[in-house]
C-alpha cells in the first residue's frame, strides 16, 4: 500500500466501521426475525421508545466498535 501508515489506519477503520455496521444491522434484524417466528410476537418500535433506542444504537454501536477494532489491528501491523 502506497501512503502514509495513518491513511493504511484510516482505511481499516473506514472498513470496520461498514463491516462493524453491518452486523449490527444483521444483529438487530435477526432477533426480530426470532422474535417474530419463534416466539409469534412482533417488536412494534413505533410505540416503544426504548426498543426503538435499541435497534437504532445497536448497528450504531458495533459500526463503531469495529473502526476502533480496524484501527487499533492496523496499528499493529508490522510495516512492509
């Protein structure tokens, strides 16, 4: 990789803040999946503001651990 080591750090944590998000996104949707078959119930968000804080935090929150994640192995990545 041409550059800086830092811009080497930015791109991993660019791709683990997208991976990071994405399984957030797929966290939150497959417990509603299991809620809904397995248990037959559906998590109404529109009427509950703490589940709603919850499935928009979670893809939030696992977006951000994993740039920190990316950043903090890029950091540690012998140079070559």
């Amino acid at each position: 990789m041409s550059g800086s080591p830092s811009s080497g750090k930015a791109a991993a944590a660019l791709l683990g803040f997208l991976v990071g998000g994405a399984a957030g996104f797929l966290l939150t949707e497959a417990v509603a999946v299991f809620f809904a078959f397995a248990l037959d119930r559906v998590l109404d968000v529109e009427h509950n503001g703490a589940l709603l804080a919850v499935f928009a935090g979670v893809p939030v929150l696992c977006a951000v651990l994993g740039a920190a994640i990316g950043a903090y192995r890029a950091g540690r990545r012998p140079p070559t």
